[in-house]
C-alpha cells in the first residue's frame, strides 16, 4: 500500500498517510514497507529528517533509510570526502564510494545548483562565483529552473 501511493503521490504524500492509519501496528506494517520501497534517489535530507521520527520503533527500517541517504550523499555528488568516510565508518558503504571513485572526473562532479558549495571555489572570476550563487539561489527559491542554470553555467564556459 506505501509503495503504491509512492509511486503515485510522491514519498511525501505516502509518509503523511500512516498518520491517518488506526492502529500502531497498521503503522508500523506501513512505515516499514515505505522505508523498503524508497529509492537512494529519493532519500534526501528533506525526507530523512521527515521519516526519523516516524521509525523510532524501527531500528531496521532507519538503517535501511540511513543507508538509502548515505548513497544519495555519495552517488548523487552532494557528498564531500570527510562526510563520506564517515558515512561509510556507520552505513558501510565503501563498495559505493568505490564505484563513484572510478567515474570519469567529469561524471562525478556534476554540477548543479544543489552541489553549488562543492564546486563554487573551482571557479576563478569572484563576479563568476556571485553569479552562480545568486543563481543557485534562485533555483531554490523556485524562481529559475535547474535547466537555466545548468544553460546559465554552459555560458560562462
């Protein structure tokens, strides 16, 4: 049932469900098959700090999600080194951060406004970096897409 409202609404809206369920056990049989059924991509900050609380029963279900966290911080680029080693001393996700190690440079640095702090000092020009951190800004307040800015980037380029 979690994973189905998943699918359909988005992790947010099947995480806002098991409170309306009756029963603990009901939410809990939930919760469960929710953490299961995330997606590392999914696995943001945002959701973590949404969906702890919620498994405090749960000790399996949150390292499943710390896990899916662990390799959305790793994978995605948004992770830098001293996170990472910690991250794999808890989770054990070495086989992860191995993977990500033998991308070619260019794959694993993206970047996108939601990596801006890791990759902003590589930009020389001081107006460039202001630019793009404004622009960053932007994307999270909602007023520019990912793609103007990544077009914004290739630009300065």
């Amino acid at each position: 049932m979690a994973n189905s409202i998943k699918r359909i609404h988005g992790w947010h809206a099947a995480l806002e469900k098991v409170q309306k369920l009756q029963t603990e056990e009901a939410r809990l049989f939930f919760i469960k098959g929710w953490a299961e059924n995330l997606s590392p991509l999914e696995t943001d900050k945002t959701c973590l700090k949404e969906a702890l609380p919620l498994l405090a029963e749960d000790t399996q279900s949150i390292e499943n999600l710390l896990q899916k966290y662990a390799l959305n911080e790793v994978m995605l680029g948004k992770s830098i080194k001293e996170r990472s080693k910690n991250l794999n001393k808890v989770l054990n996700i070495q086989w992860a951060i191995d993977i990500v190690n033998n991308f070619p440079i260019e794959l694993n640095t993206s970047r996108n406004s939601a990596n801006v702090e890791t990759w902003i000092q590589d930009i020389e020009d001081e107006d460039e970096r202001e630019d793009i951190l404004s622009w960053a800004e932007k994307v999270r307040s909602g007023k520019m897409t990912e793609e103007k800015f990544e077009n914004k980037l290739k630009q300065l380029q």
